[in-house]
C-alpha cells in the first residue's frame, strides 16, 4: 500500500506544471497542450497554470527558448489540438453519449460542456479556454454538433489567442519584473486553479440538478 502511495505521488508529481517544462522542455509542453485541447482524456492536465508557468520560467531562463518561439509554438499547437478534437466529435461523438464512465472519461464533462454551448453557444470556445474540462470537450462538442467548420475556426484560433497570449504573456511579465515569484509558484498556481474551477463546479453543479430534475 505504502509503495503505490508513494507511486502515485510520482505520478501525480510529475504533472505539475513546472516539472512537465524541466523534465520535458518545450516538446513536452507542446505534447500536453495539445492532449489536453484536443483528446477527451486530457480533461485533468494542468493548462493554465502550464501556460503561465512556461511563460514565468521562459523568462527566468529555465525553459531556454525565446520568448516569441514558446508563445508561438504553443499557440499554433492549441489551435491544431482543438481542430483535432473537433474531428473526433464529427466523427464519434454519438458514441460519447453511451459511453460507460471510467477515469480518464466522465458524461458528466460532455454535458457540462453542452451546457456551456445551449448559454454561450460559439462562444463556449473562447471562454472555455480559460475553464478546465470546459476547455477539452469545447471542440469535441462542437464537432458532435456539427459547427460549421469556418465558424469554429474563427472562435479557436481567437480563443486560443486570448488564452495562450494572455497567460503565457502575464507569467512572462512577472518573471521579469520579479525573478524570485518562481519560488512561490505553487501559491500563484493554486490561486489560478481556484479561480477557473469556480465557473465550471457552479455549471457542473447546475446541469446535475437540470438532469435530474428531468428524471
């Protein structure tokens, strides 16, 4: 028991931001963002404290690429992950509807998502980028709904501009104005997770109550 615990913490330890981008560098970064925007199993990867961790420790020097490279490199592979999970809602997305839960898959995120789209509709994809789960079934559901393609273009590529350019940017910012926020990093990254997770438990929270009240 002692040695799964300690398995788990390893595991669970290395999906933090700032180890994803040491252990990793920028391939590894890439790989995550485009898993967690475009496959429905990468509900649970870190993304915005990712984004701004890569810009903060592109700035201190730990992740030795050029600041223009990474938010570039980042914000071509959000756009291509969404267009990604678009295609696989086209194509399977009637299918995710009887889909048995498991871990790496919830209903309960495909109808969250859906809420989100009957509020907001196209929107869902810009605002949704600052929302985890939100931010993995966006594209998947407006595949499955069958979006017309231009239209989702246009919300992906304006969504993933204001995600990736604004926190990659404020990370960068504060790393070179403040060096030293590195070491407070966890604090910095725990207040984003509050904030994002807030919108997507109250919506969550909602749809449940919806779904049940139709039963």
């Amino acid at each position: 028991m002692h040695e799964l615990w300690e398995s788990f913490q390893q595991f669970y330890s290395f999906f933090q931001p700032k180890n994803i981008i040491e252990y990793g560098g920028l391939i590894l970064l890439l790989s995550v963002v485009f898993i967690e925007n475009g496959l429905f199993f990468g509900f649970f990867l870190p993304g915005d404290s990712l984004m701004f961790t890569s810009g903060l420790l592109c700035a201190t020097g730990v992740l030795n690429h050029s600041f223009e490279l990474v938010i570039t490199s980042v914000f071509i592979t959000a756009v291509l992950g969404s267009m990604f999970g678009y295609y696989f809602g086209y194509k399977t997305g009637d299918k995710l509807h009887t889909r048995k839960d498991s871990f790496f898959f919830r209903r309960s995120h495909l109808r969250t998502a859906e809420e989100f789209y009957a509020r907001y509709g196209s929107r869902t994809l810009i605002i949704g980028r600052f929302l985890p789960v939100i931010r993995t079934f966006a594209p998947i559901v407006a595949g499955f709904i069958k979006m017309p393609f231009g239209r989702f273009m246009f919300a992906n590529i304006l969504g993933a501009a204001a995600w990736v350019g604004s926190l990659v940017s404020l990370g960068f910012f504060l790393g070179t104005v403040w060096p030293d926020a590195e070491k407070y990093l966890g604090y910095i990254i725990l207040a984003l997770i509050l904030i994002t997770a807030i919108p997507v438990i109250t919506t969550f929270l909602r749809s449940s109550r919806k779904a049940k009240s139709e039963q």
